[in-house]
C-alpha cells in the first residue's frame, strides 16, 4: 500500500465522508450464505486471556505472505481476523482498503462466523469504492466493504490480495495496533538469487523460521495494545514495526539500505525538475530588485511561495512522490508540498543560493535515524536553505551548523504563516533526510528555544467595591503561539473573531462584556501578531461579609488535567518550548486593603518551569507569572513530576487574594 | 406508469448540498460583463471580513427539457478565500451528465487567465449499481483580489422529474442571485412555496416560467441553539404533486383521508388483536392500569427502527419479513416503531378505547407549515387516546419513551388526527420543565488537605432520561459506566475523578435513570492564608458555558424544557469554622427560575440549587435577557463560602 507525500490530514476523514455518502446511498452490502474458510473457524475456537481496559475487539490475526516475481513484481496477500467483544468494535466490520494504479487490488472477500448460526461471506461486488481524499485529485482509491453480523461475539474476517510494482523494494509491516494483537504472521517468498534484510524497530529482533525455496517467516503471538494516551508521541513512533529490503543480490538499484540510498533514489526522481524558465528569471529580478541583501531577497521570494503560491494536491502514480517541474508549479501558481519546495528552490537558485530538499514526517518521532529506512516514514517535503556567509543568522532560529555544508536554514513554504527563520512546531527536534547531490543523510532539526515561542499578556484592570472587574488586557505573540493564533482568526470571517474572544473569556470570567477587540499584524506573517481587548466583568470579585475575593490570575490557563487520567504508558510531547508571561494590574477599591494573599509560586523541572507572585504597591494588585517549556518531550520517568508540576500550576491559577473592607 | 416518474428531490440535493455546500452557473463562452467596481472591491461592506464573496450566482433549471445551468462569479479577498478556485460539481453518473464546464479568472488588472484543464471524475462513491463522482477542478493564477467564475449544464435523465429547491443563502455573501424554473407541464401539477424569503419578494410565475431575483443576501452561519436549518434558510420549494388540489384545507382533508385509508388498512379491526387486548387487561382494571398495561405490552415488541441496520441475508436469515397488518407485528414480535405505535391503537382500541390515528411533524429538522401542500412533512405517528375525560397523546413506538410522554420532536408540534372524514390538526402536548429532570445529590465530606470527596447520586427523569436512554442504547456496561463517568467530569473541576457505583437501569422507561458515584475533587478548596475559598455549588467549574456572545443572528431554541435540581450536604473539617456564605438567591423570570441557597448547622453545610428554563423558542429581540439570566445563574454558583482556621473547640 502506498503512502504518497503529502496529505495535510489524515486521509480517513475522507473515508469516513465515504461512509456517510454510503449510508446515504443505500442499504449495507447484501451478504451471501457461504462458508468461512478454515484459517477463520481455526481461530474462532481459540480460547482468549482476560484482557485489561476493556478493548473493543481482539486481533486474532494478521498475515501477509508476499511473493516477489523475478520481474519485480509483487504479490501480497493479507489477513485478518478479529473477534469483537463489545459493541464498539462493530466498525470493524467496515473493511476498508486502499489502493491505487500501482497497487491493484486483486481479490477482496470477508467472512463472518456470528456467535450463533451460519457464517456469512461477502466479495468484492458487494464493496463500494471512493477516491475521496484530502488531495484536490488522488489516483489513490478505497473499497469499503460491510461484513453482515459483526456483533458482539462475532469473528470477522477479510482476505484480499494486491499487485504492485513499488518504486522501491521494501515492505513495512506494522504489526501492533491500539487493541492486542493475538498472532501475526509475515512470510517472504523471493526469486531464487533474491535476499532480505530485515529491520526491526520499537521490538525485539525475531529470526524468520527457514522455509523451502528461499522463503521465510515471522511469527509473532500476544501483541500488546499500543493505548491512544493524549499529548503522547504519534502511535507510528511507538508502535513496533518490521522493515523488509529484498533485492536480487546482483541489483541493488531499487532497494534502499540506508538512508543514503533513498536520498539518492529521491535525488534521482527530483532531476530536471528545478529548471528556471524565462519566466521565473523575471519574477526572481522582479522580486528582489532593489533588496540589496541576500536575506532580504530570499525573505522576498518566501513570501511569494508562501502568499502567492497556492496549496493544491494533485497526485498521481509516482507523482506522489515526485514533484511536479518549477515552470509548470509557477505558470499555475498552485502545487503541493513538494511543488513548493521544488519551486522556491529553483528561485533561490537564481539568486545564488543552494538549497535541498528535506523529506520529513509531519509527525515528530516517526522516523529517526535508528529507523529503518523507509519511503512511507515520510509524508511531507520542506526545504534547508544553504546560507551564504554574508547572511546574518542573529534572527533566523531555524538554523543548525552542516559539517560541509555550513549553515541551513530549515524552512516549510507549505505552512502559510510560519515565517522564515522559524519552524513549525512539529518539525521542531524532528528528523528528516536531507537530499543533496552525493546522497542523504538523516538529520535532526532545530529545537527552537522557548523564547522564540512567546505570548505576553499584560492587563491593566480596576476593580469596583461591588465586585465589577474592568480594564484593558494586550496580547503579544511571536512563534508558535502567534502561528496558531493567526490561523485560527484567519480562518474565521465575520464576527467570528469577536466571538472567538468572547469563548476565550467565558472560561476565564461570567458576566462579562467586551467592549473593544482589535487584531494588530494579522495578516503580516513576519511581525507580532498583537491583540488589544478591553471588557466588563460583573461580580468578579466575590463579597463575602465584609471581604472581596479576588482572583489574581484574571485570564489564562497553563494547567492541564492529562496527567490526572489513567496512568500513562508512554512519554508526554509538548508541541513546542515556549514561555508565557502573564502581568495584571489591579487597582484596587477604595475602602478596602489586602488581608491575605497567596504565596508565591517557583518551581523548576527541568523540562518546564513555573514561578509566580503577588505584589501590592499602593492600591495596585500586580500578579506576574511565567509559564515555561524547556523540552518537548518528557520521559515517562518524570511523568510524576510533570503530574505534581501542572497541580502546582493548577493552584497557583485558583488561589485569591483576600481584601477587607476598611471603612463603613 | 407513465413515461415519468416523480422522484423526491430532498434526497439527492441532501447528497448534492453535503458535498457543495450548495449548488453553484450558464453554458456558453458568453460571460457577463465585469464592472470596474467588481475589479476594484477589496471587501464588501456587509461582511467586511469575509474571504469571498459571491458577486452573482445564477441557477436556471428548465423542466422541458431536464437541465439546469449554473452559473457562479466569486470576488477573493483573502489569502483563505482562494480555496474557493477548488471547484467539485457532484453528481450522480447512471442520472446525470455535467457538460459545458467554463471557468476562468480575472485578475485584479482585468486580465483573464481561462481554465484550459480538464476535469477530472473523481469517483465519490462507487458500487452497487451507483456511481455518484464529482467533476473537479481548480483555477490557476488565483491571487487575492481575482475573481473567478464559472458555468455549466447539468442534464438529467429525460424520464425522470425532480423537484426544485432554491436554497437562497450560502455560507457567503451573495450580492446578487437569479433564479428560474420552467416547469414540465404535465400530469403533476408543480406547487411552491416562498419561505422567508427577505424584502418580502416571492417567486412569481411570467409566462410560463417562475423567477426570483435578490440581492445581498446574508451568508448563513451556525450558532449554538438555534432553531433546526430548515428553519432558517430562506428558501423556494417546488414540488409535482399528485395532488390538484391547492386549498390547503382541502389539501389536508384529502390527505387525512388517503393516510387514514393506509393506517386502517394496517390496524383494522380485527378479532386477534381484541383477544390479545383481553389477554393483557384484567377486566377490572382501572382504566389507566389497563392503557399502561397495553402500552407497556407493544412496548416489549422488538423495535426495529433503534437496531443496527441489517443486511438483506440477515434479514433473510432472522425471517424478518414485511409485515401487512398490527396482527402480524403482534404475532411475529417485531415491527418498526411506526408498526408499534399501531400495534398499540389497535390493542387500544381492542381493549375499548377512544383512540385515533395521528400523524405529527417532527420538530427536530423543521416545523410544520400547513401552507405547503406536502405530506411528506407528517413524518412521524402517535396514538391519540381518550382516557376518561382526557387526552393523550402516546408513542410507545420510541424506545425506552415513558407512558405519557413522547419525544422531545413530538412534543408541541400539529399532527393530523386521522378519521375517514379527513380529520382534524391538533397539537400535541408540550411537557412542563418538572418532567425532565436532572437531579444531583451530594454527600461530602472536606478534609484538611483542600480535597472533597464522598458520594454523588444523579437522577435523571422524562426526556433528559429518554434521551440519554437513547443515546446509549448501543453501549454495553463498560461503554455505559465511560459514558457516564465523563459527563460527571465534564460538570466538575478538572482534575476530579469519578467512580460509578451501581448498575443504572438503561431500559426501564417507567423508572428515572438513577446513577451512585464516588467522586473525589484534589484541590477542591483554595488556601489564603488561615483562610480556606470554596464556590457554593459543586458545579461551578463546568467547562460548558451558555450564552457567552453579546450577540447573536437567530433565536434560540431549546428542545424542551427541563430542570436541574442540585442538593449537597458538606462535612468541614474539624480545625475550620465558616466564617462567610453567600446570600440566598431565588430569581423567577420569564426565561426560567434560578433558587439557591447555602446553610451551615454545626459542621456541615447544606446548599440547594434549582434552575429550570421554560422556554423553547426565543425571539431574538429578547436573547440579551436570557444571556443575563444565565450570566446571573454562573454568577451565583461562582459564589464563594469562606472557612477560618479555628481551634477545634472554638467551633460554633
């Protein structure tokens, strides 16, 4: 099955539209009288173990056994079974399989042995196909079949069989899943004179059993489920996973061993594609005439990528992968990821600057350098931008030292509000495989520091003796939480922002009115994205005999309750380091003085930090606090103090200051 | 049948609208004139922050000869507006073809760049004698400040007649619309009607052919509760009916007499269904004893209409089969709800009830308009039975509906009661708030460390029971306990973990859906100093707030009444004494009543909370009212109490 570059979302959104539009169209596949094959009744009568936590269905079993042909071409046929053991796991009854011009789908069948009476079995006719997908066009389609029965109790189970030709020799076999897996099994049938290697990665090394006639198998019992936890790294970088290279020993042009050798297959399939028509010479004089310094013109021509250049995905056949040519991207003025990357190369070229394609996952964590190498590790394309000496890196951040390269700027032209100089917070610490003429390598990209990441919030507020809380509140934004801030009031049209900020506030104040909001910078990508707001919030202060309790931390929140879950399996992931200040000004009434207030706040773990206090100077109540992240990823070692840190927190944002009525 | 068939449109334009969001354009290289102000526009003034607007949109549809032309001219103001150059034109291929496709852009200079591709079939869903695909496309060049447009013919099968709906706003500006439809002219007479249509125009019939023309139409948009779509959207409905007549109350009285016709045909009177009635009834029965007993018998039928929807062998293989008569429902044991709401007349009528037929409009996706002349609106049944000198309305068809009561879309609306005459329109009964309750009790207990714990019971009773019944019916106890647990969690302060400790009753309709829990809230109690700060109503850090924008476009609509009655008694601890309590509130409005109070006897608090909402449908102009009351309601949970560290002997 193929995995193209690049799909900005999950692509089974698409497939549950399918879904819908198949319920709407008719009634569910009609299914036949029919046997189930031995291999299904086999593991119908399998005795099961108590499981914990309540899964919705048990994998009895997945198998592939693939045959590769002399020509190069592959057979692969696929099994699975599953017994659903509560209701929720009925979806598995929706088999769906995608596949597309290189992957042809040859033979579909799915079977069902209900708790009670006779089995069912359903085909191919019985499926509906869609190539609905997150790409304006896709060669890429699914077939969605419905197994009849699939209860509570029942076994299902599906067979299907796919030819291909791959662009690369290797199969990647992800054999846990979110529920447990009971057995699995892969079996490798090669060409006389054909070999294998074989990568494991997130599980034990297991050595195939020998088989006749250069064929081997893997067989693996009692997967562990891989739970969904929240904030926990993607479940493809935790899951275990078994990479398989084959190849003739006399040929080794389509396998890829390392990551050199899929650097260096991409390099191939991106030749000629970076070619500057006439027209492109002229936009590039176009844009920087007149910007005499280098950084000045490459921030020029991001900014024509990024505002001019429209995202549109049009994939097929290997045009998943390759790019499509820079003259044809800038005469249509619309690409994809590759598309742009491809295009801003060639314009930076122009200019005198180098650049190289940088193939990455969206996700951080998927594909490291301990990762097999593999094409479907990746789903997105970016660029690293070879810096001349004379550029001045004291405000690009997303800058690492290349032994013989010198310096790259990493930099994603898909992402419309990520500035050059920053990166997306996803790529941030990711890793992905630069793509240069002698080869690749798997590198590791920037960290930003949480500086670079920044919200100030700073309210200047007065508080009425009857409770009513008013004032001014500024926001400043830079790096990521400017990046996601500008998208979501982008997104939004009409009075959608002002109400945007009145849901923000309702989590933070009742009763209250905004009486101004304004948004500074929105649409310029480069600066700080700046919200002013002012509002009324009645009763704020609580009276309580003759005190008014107030709470200094009027808006914000840092805390978070995901550790306070079901204990945790795997590590935490921020999405960026990043620091947040927090300053607000209350005036406070006349006729009344502080009686209490709560003590401050400093702690540090290492992988965030927090500290807070409460000053009064005159009838002023100034609360300050920051928030840090210092790492993204915490280990599960520390997952305590992480739990102990946001309680802290969590504390801090409750506590209030105690004022007593001094006059009549 | 005759050369044509008339098919009902909803269908496929639900189909067409859930991939479009709205139909789109004239066929032909003959695009209209673009103005300078058309080029030159950088916003509109009435939705100066949109993306696009639409400038014009033109949907002509012509009966005679099975086509429709669209034709659409968008302005792009913002980077986000040029998504709106990705064109997809669904359809569905063994119906339709989709011919004459144009497009083209002008940039802000006025030069155009045409669309010169072509597009793509992109299969939507294909299998089982279907292919619905789209034509896709996108416009190259696209900046900010283009406009783009495009056209197109849409033909249809010649023997098939759809009808027409101009659904008039779209999720944009529109600046200017037209529409036509020149009808078939044949053995349906073609019907419409103009639904909230804005100036107050209408579709007008000009020599044969009807038209509508409007300007600056306001781009629809969501809101929390608000009244169903349907009910908003102004709209044109045409439809070939096979009716002539167009008296509405001749309409319906004709239409009361063919639904009566089918109903009877099913119910009868028939001698089985009066032995089964004697069989359930004791012939001393309390008459109400004996309605309850009935009801609670059709009840027990296996409702098929809330099961997961079968395959046709395992229809085949459970011998499910089409059943003719309530005689065979009652015999075989399952029937859909309809079949069970007649099941239940006819042991009704069996057992010597005054009983009637009704058929009622849902009110969950619009109301009920007796203007237009569409039966299809009467889309749900209950049972109208005189019980002494009362009536009530019943539908023991819905799952898990107590007797007395019906759902929440049932409640409030007009039906038609079926006699051989025709009939009548009533309206069912709108239940009070004191029929669906929320009831939470609480027994808690403070300790030092700031954390609350101790029990929480909830009771849920009428609607708020029914619903949550029907929500949940798929669950098993595992499901039914998470579900269950995170609603809890939802109502308190992050952090708070929560046990259930009984098994609820899930399918009793006549019992209240009572659920025990074990709640524990870590940091339940702020420290200021020797002060302990705690607000009054455990529910005071809910995460879901009502009514936070100032403004807003449509009314508000609840679904029914309802109810919350909290009750918490709450143990302090020994080293603390209270030393402030919020005061007693009790606000009655015409929005609803809010009523809470906070008391301390020696150790323990005790604190009642009531809140009932009364409306269902509130106008606009009075929207900023509600928003205070419910301001008012967070306000007063919010209340803080106050402890004071004391020595322990010291309490009072």
């Amino acid at each position: 099955m193929t995995n193209k570059w690049f799909s900005k979302r999950c692509k089974w959104a698409s497939v549950t539209r399918a879904a819908f539009l198949l319920a709407a169209l008719g009634a569910p596949a009609r299914g036949l009288a029919g046997d189930a094959p031995g291999w299904l009744h086999a593991l119908a009568t399998v005795p099961l173990p108590k499981y914990a936590d309540d899964p919705d269905v048990v994998r009895l079993l997945d198998e592939r056994i693939i045959t590769v042909k002399d020509s190069g071409e592959i057979k692969t046929l696929y099994r699975r079974a599953y017994r659903i053991l509560r209701p929720q796991g009925r979806q598995h009854g929706t088999v769906v399989i995608r596949f597309d011009n290189e992957t042809r789908l040859t033979s579909l069948k799915a079977w069902c042995i209900p708790a009670q009476g006779k089995d069912y079995e359903v085909k191919e006719k019985d499926a509906v196909e869609t190539s609905l997908s997150e790409e304006l066009y896709s060669d890429q389609r699914t077939k969605i079949l419905t197994i009849p029965a699939a209860e509570t109790g029942s076994v299902i189970g599906y067979e299907y069989e796919q030819k291909a030709r791959p662009y690369i020799l290797q199969h990647i076999w992800w054999f846990q899943d979110v529920h447990p897996v009971r057995e699995a099994h892969l079996t490798l049938q090669l060409p006389p004179g054909w070999e294998y290697k074989a990568n494991w990665l997130n599980y034990p090394e297991q050595q195939p059993a020998p088989l006749p006639n250069n064929q081997w198998r893997w067989d693996l019992a009692n997967l562990a489920a891989v739970p969904q936890e929240p904030a926990m790294p993607p479940a493809e970088a935790v899951e275990g996973r078994l990479v398989i290279l084959y190849f003739p020993n006399a040929d080794h042009q389509k396998s890829v061993g390392s990551w050199n050798d899929l650097a260096k297959w991409y390099g191939g399939l991106t030749a000629g594609r970076r070619e500057a028509s006439p027209e492109i010479k002229q936009k590039v004089t176009a844009l920087t005439a007149g910007t005499p310094s280098t950084l000045e013109k490459i921030r020029a021509l991001v900014s024509f990528l990024q505002r001019e250049i429209r995202y549109v995905a049009i994939e097929i056949g290997i045009g998943g992968y390759q790019p499509h040519g820079a003259q044809e991207v800038f005469s249509r003025r619309y690409g994809d990821c590759k598309d742009k990357v491809t295009l801003l190369s060639t314009m930076l070229h122009e200019i005198g600057v180098d650049s190289y394609y940088v193939i990455i996952h969206s996700r951080r964590g998927v594909a490291t350098p301990n990762s097999p190498p593999a094409l479907g590790s990746f789903n997105h394309v970016i660029l690293a931008i070879r810096l001349p000496a004379d550029v001045s890196t004291s405000t690009l951040y997303a800058v690492a030292k290349h032994e013989k390269l010198g310096s790259l700027l990493y930099f994603d032209p898909t992402d419309p509000f990520t500035p050059l100089g920053y990166l997306p917070s996803s790529l941030q610490a990711n890793y992905g495989l630069l793509v240069t003429e002698q080869g690749g390598e798997m590198l590791q990209l920037p960290l930003l520091p949480p500086s670079t990441n920044r919200l100030l919030r700073m309210g200047k507020l007065t508080l009425s003796p009857s409770g009513t809380l008013t004032g001014e509140v500024q926001e400043v934004r830079w790096g990521e939480p400017a990046v996601s801030r500008r998208a979501r009031l982008l997104d939004v049209q009409g009075a959608g922002r002002t109400k945007m900020l009145e849901s923000f506030l309702a989590s933070f104040l009742g009763g209250f009115t905004l009486t101004k909001a304004a948004v500074g910078n929105l649409e310029k990508y480069d600066e700080n994205l700046v919200l002013d707001y002012s509002f009324v919030a009645e009763s704020y202060a609580k009276k309580a005999g003759n005190l008014l309790l107030v709470r200094p931390r009027v808006l914000g929140q840092n805390s978070s309750d995901l550790l306070e879950r079901k204990e945790r399996k795997y590590p935490f992931q921020f999405s960026a380091a990043s620091m947040e200040t927090d300053t607000f000004e209350i005036a406070l009434p006349a006729g009344y003085e502080v009686d209490e207030l709560p003590p401050p706040v400093e702690v540090d773990y290492g992988f965030a930090a927090y500290s807070s206090k409460i000053e009064v100077s005159g009838s002023i109540l100034k609360y300050s606090r920051t928030y840090q992240v210092k790492d993204v990823l915490v280990p599960t070692t520390q997952l305590g103090e992480l739990k102990k840190f946001y309680r802290q927190v969590a504390a801090d944002e409750f506590s209030s200051a105690v004022l007593r009525r001094t006059g009549p | 049948m005759g050369r044509w068939r008339v098919l009902p449109c909803v269908f496929f334009l639900g189909i067409l609208l859930l991939i479009t969001g709205g139909p789109l354009a004239l066929a032909g290289d003959d695009w209209l004139p673009i103005s300078p102000g058309e080029l030159a526009m950088k916003s509109h003034p009435a939705s100066p922050e949109a993306h696009a607007v639409i400038l014009y949109r033109e949907e002509q549809t012509d009966d005679t000869t099975s086509s429709t032309t669209y034709y659409f001219r968008l302005k792009i103001f913002t980077e986000e507006g040029k998504e709106r150059a990705n064109i997809e034109i669904p359809y569905l291929k063994e119906l339709m073809t989709i011919r004459d496709i144009k497009a083209r852009v002008i940039r802000p200079d006025g030069s155009v760049a045409n669309f010169e591709g072509k597009p793509f079939d992109k299969t939507l869903v294909k299998g089982r004698g279907i292919k619905f695909l789209a034509k896709t496309f996108t416009l190259p060049e696209v900046q900010v400040g283009s406009i783009i447009e495009y056209k197109y013919k849409q033909e249809w099968d010649r023997f098939l007649l759809f009808d027409t709906h101009w659904i008039i706003p779209q999720d944009l500006f529109t600046v200017r619309a037209r529409f036509s439809l020149k009808p078939f002219r044949g053995l349906f007479p073609l019907r419409w009607i103009n639904l909230r249509i804005p100036d107050g125009k209408v579709a007008r019939e000009d020599k044969g052919v009807i038209h509508l023309e409007l300007e600056n139409i306001p781009a629809f948009q969501k809101e929390e509760y608000m009244p169903p779509e349907n009910e908003l959207k102004s709209r044109v409905d045409f439809f070939y009916s096979s009716s002539s007549e167009m008296d509405p109350t001749k309409f319906w009285k004709e239409e009361g007499k063919r639904l009566y016709e089918e109903v009877d045909k099913f119910v009868g009177h028939r001698k089985g269904i009066e032995r089964a009635a004697a069989e359930i009834v004791a012939p001393d029965d309390p008459p109400e004893i004996k309605l309850r007993k009935l009801y609670a018998r059709a009840q027990q039928i296996r409702n098929l209409s809330i099961e997961r929807r079968r395959t046709e062998k395992e229809e085949q293989r459970e011998k499910l089969k089409d059943l003719e008569n309530v005689e065979e429902v009652l015999k075989r044991g399952y029937g859909s709800g309809r079949q069970i709401t007649w099941l239940f007349l006819a042991l009704a009528r069996g057992a010597g009830f005054q009983a009637w037929p009704v058929m009622v409009s849902r009110r969950n996706e619009y109301f009920f308009n007796p203007n237009a002349l569409d039966r299809r609106q009467l889309n749900d049944n209950i049972v109208l039975v005189r019980l002494d000198s009362r009536d009530l309305f019943l539908d023991p068809g819905t799952a898990f509906c107590p007797f007395g009561m019906l759902p929440w879309g049932e409640t409030g609306v007009q039906g038609l009661r079926l006699e051989k005459d025709g009939g009548a329109f009533v309206t069912t009964t709108l239940p009070p708030s004191s029929a669906s309750r929320i009831e939470r009790r609480a027994s808690l207990e403070l300790g030092e460390s700031s954390a609350l714990e101790g029990k929480l019971s909830v009771t849920l009773t009428g609607l708020e029971a029914l619903r949550r019944r029907l929500e949940d019916r798929d669950e098993d106890e595992a499901g039914h306990r998470k579900s269950l647990e995170d609603e809890i969690k939802e109502w308190l302060p992050v952090g708070s973990t929560v046990e259930l400790e009984n098994s609820p009753d899930w399918k009793g309709p006549e019992e209240p859906l009572r659920a025990e829990f074990k709640i524990r809230m870590p940091n339940w109690a702020n420290s200021a100093g020797r002060r302990l700060l705690f607000p009054v109503t455990l529910f005071a850090g809910s995460r879901q707030h009502r009514f936070t924008h100032a403004t807003r476009v449509y009314p508000v609509y609840f679904d029914f009444p309802f109810q919350t009655v909290d009750e918490m008694t709450l143990k302090l601890p020994l080293i603390f004494q209270v030393s402030s309590l919020p005061e007693a509130r009790n606000r009655q409005t015409s929005f609803g009543q809010y009523e809470m109070s906070c008391q301390a006897q020696g150790g323990t608090l005790r604190v009642v909370r009531r809140l009932s909402s009364e409306g269902l449908l509130i106008p606009l102009e009075y929207y900023s009212g509600l928003r205070g009351f419910f301001e008012m309601v967070r306000t007063g949970d919010d209340e803080q109490v106050v402890l004071q560290a004391v020595q322990v002997g010291q309490r009072n």
